[in-house]
C-alpha cells in the first residue's frame, strides 16, 4: 500500500512540474503563474494531489 501512494505521489508530482517548466518554457514566467487557463488549473490539482499523497504515505508509513 505504500509503495502505491507513494507512486501516485511522486507521478503527480511530475506531472505539476512538467506543466509548470512547459509554461514557463512557452509563455514565460510571467504568465506562468496565471491561474486563468487549463494548464493552470491541472497543475494545481496535480500539486493538491501530490500534497495530499504525500502526506497520506508519512501517516501509513509511521502507523505501520
């Protein structure tokens, strides 16, 4: 179970900065960080995803 959550984890976490480094690579990075757009919103949701992976992976693997 842990080696699952963590690879959920670690994969989200990819998929944010590779969105991220695509948008600072094509727009910039002023426009990086403007919340207004697709790419945007699936980096934030891919960063809430890994946050919260995260920090489901420390809790089971201190109970275990």
């Amino acid at each position: 179970m842990e080696k699952i959550i963590f690879i959920i984890s670690i994969a989200s976490l990819a998929v944010a900065l590779i969105v991220f480094i695509g948008k600072v690579l094509t727009d910039g990075l002023n426009k990086a960080f403007d919340w207004k757009g697709k790419p945007s919103k699936i980096m934030l949701c891919s960063f809430l995803i890994y946050m919260i992976s995260f920090g489901v992976y420390i809790f089971v693997s201190k109970a275990s």
